[in-house]
C-alpha cells in the first residue's frame, strides 16, 4: 500500500472526528488572538510542554496544543483546511514533514534567523518547514561478543558474517522507511534492494515492534546487532548502566551515519501565523534548543549548542549530509522495495 493510499484511509476517519470536533468547538468561528498559538504536535507532551510553559512565561503567550501520532495530525490538518485551528504543526520525522509540505497545509515563511540557526539539508527547500532536533539511526552491538572492529557499514550487515545475527525493528514505521528511503537516494535502488533483501536474510528472529525490544533482544543474546535511533539507548542505558550494549557510528568513511530530524511548519491557516512564527523561531535559538534536544536525548540542530553530557558521552560521528527531505520524497519507493524483498 502506498503513502498516498495510507493518508487518504487515515483522512477518511478523521474526517467524521473532524465533523464532530466542528460541532464542538465551531470551526469557522474560532479566531486566534496574538497572545494565543495553537499547535498539533506529534511529540509526546511530556517532551513539549515544558518548552511552551518556558515560553509562555518569558512572553506570556499562552499555547494551547493537541498531541497526537502524526498521521492523525496531518490528515485531521488536510480535512479542516482553511477552518483549522492550528497555527504551528510539529512531528518527528522528516518523511512525515515532506509529506505535510507535499499534501499544502504548510505556508512557507521568510525568516533569516531560522536560516541563519538551522542548517540546509534540515531544512524544507521551499522554506515551509525546519528541522528542531536532530536523531542518527545507527548500529548498537552487543559488547560481549562483538569487537567495534568487526562493524563498518550499514551495507556490511547484509554480508555472510553477519547470517542469523542481525535484528531489527519492523519495517512498518517510519524510522526505517526513513533511512531506506536515504540509501536509495545515495546508493540507487538497485544496490539498496540487495542490501535491505539482505538483511532480511541475516535475521535472527522477526522483526522487533520498536527499538528497544530490539536492543533488549542483543542483550540478551537473541542477535549481535541492531539498528535504533540513539536516543532509545540513551533511555535504555539510563535505565541499566550496566547493559552489554554499546553505539557505533557505521560509514565514517563514505557517507556517514543517517540522521533524520523532529521538525516543524507554520500551517498554511494559520490564524496567528506571526506568533507561530515567533515561537518556531524561538524554537531554534540556544537555550530551547539545549531543552528541546535534551529531554528526549537528542542532538541540538543549531550546530552552536552542544548536546548534553550524556549524549556527547557517546561520542562525535560523521553525518550523512543528505537533504532530509529525501526521507519523505522517496518513502514510497522505500516501502514498495522492503515489501519486495520480504521484509516485515
């Protein structure tokens, strides 16, 4: 099933909540003040909030926001159009980004200093939506029985000595559609198809429904290698110090280590768009993006904050310097190719 197929089934059940919503809270009525911004955001509350209260207190602008997964967000975004609440739309990855700039619900906006703190390849080409923190997705071994110098690529772990070793997350969420999607783009279909067919070949068990139970599979033997987004170790290893489990940055010597960022856009209705402006603005300077970063263990994008201790303790990669947005232009290729060579 395509992106496209998936999106229109998800906008055919919001579009009856939508109504209903309607009804409730009189969409076509409702008009935002400039001292309120209403945000859909698909990153978890207990990471946001705290950043909208910082705000809120140094401006005492008030934002009201709904949570929810990001397909939800954006097709309930897409069903409201022009009656829509929303003055700022943020979620977690750039495919889905891609896909909110694709289907017109983002405006683009004109802002030097988003320019100047976000760099290129984070960032929409068109200006309507900007990377706010920033992931890798990279190889977590088990200490034990693997040396960092039996690893190298992400390609490597589709080669014989890896067979009945490798475990993975399924491949129907976006993380590694994401990261499929960047490999075609770097690597050409072709070449990325004998890859991911085999890895799919080299696994230990079925995929994994996320990226700890994966991990949590390495450590406990099932496997000797995973693939996981770093702040899921970051939490792991909060958890268990002691875990056997240890990150290593695959492709320093080509392309580098995949990144993917947690993002957001000015929706194109927005009813106060200059203060949805303001607060992404906000978003991208020093001291929120040290807190926007480090709640969930993940990179700052602004390339002058430093991560937090924790994170930096992990140590410097090389990253794939790929416009994210290939995340989201090419994740349907992605998808059609995993599905052809079996994997789950």
């Amino acid at each position: 099933m395509t992106v496209k197929n998936r999106m229109d089934i998800v906008t055919a059940r919001v579009l009856l909540v939508v109504a209903a919503l309607c009804a409730l809270a009189g969409c076509g009525q409702q008009t935002n003040s400039d001292n309120v911004i209403t945000v859909y955001t698909a990153r978890n509350e207990q990471l946001i909030k705290p950043l909208f209260d910082q705000y809120s207190k140094e401006t005492g602008v008030e934002i009201r926001y709904i949570t929810d997964d990001a397909g939800p967000l954006l097709a309930r975004l897409k069903a409201e159009g022009e009656n829509t609440p929303a003055d700022l739309f943020i979620t977690v990855d750039a495919g889905f980004l891609w896909q909110a700039s694709e289907v017109g619900v983002l405006a683009p906006v004109d802002s030097q200093t988003l320019l100047d703190n976000i760099p290129a390849p984070l960032r929409s080409q068109k200006n309507d939506w900007y990377g706010l923190s920033l992931r890798a997705r990279t190889i977590v071994y088990a200490t034990d029985r693997v040396k960092p110098e039996d690893l190298s690529t992400y390609e490597a772990l589709a080669e014989a000595p890896w067979n009945g070793r490798l475990c993975l997350r399924t491949s129907k969420k976006v993380y590694n559609q994401s990261l499929v999607a960047t490999m075609i783009k770097t690597l050409g279909e072709p070449e990325a198809e004998r890859i991911v067919g085999g890895w799919v070949k080299n696994l230990a068990t079925a995929p994994y429904s996320n990226d700890v139970k994966a991990m949590e599979a390495v450590a406990a033997g099932q496997c000797d290698a995973t693939i996981v987004n770093t702040y899921y170790f970051g939490r792991l290893h909060r958890d268990n110090p002691d875990i056997n489990l240890a990150i290593f940055w695959p492709n320093q010597d080509d392309r580098g280590v995949h990144i993917n960022v947690s993002g957001a856009g000015v929706t194109k209705y927005a009813k106060n768009p200059e203060g949805a402006l303001k607060l992404l603005e906000w978003l991208s300077q020093s001291e929120a993006q040290y807190l926007f970063a480090e709640a969930n263990q993940e990179y700052p994008v602004n390339p002058d904050v430093r991560p937090s201790e924790e994170v930096q303790s992990w140590g410097e990669f090389k990253p794939d310097s790929i416009n994210v947005e290939a995340a989201g232009r090419l994740q349907a290729e992605a998808i059609k190719l995993m599905d052809r060579v079996g994997y789950q």
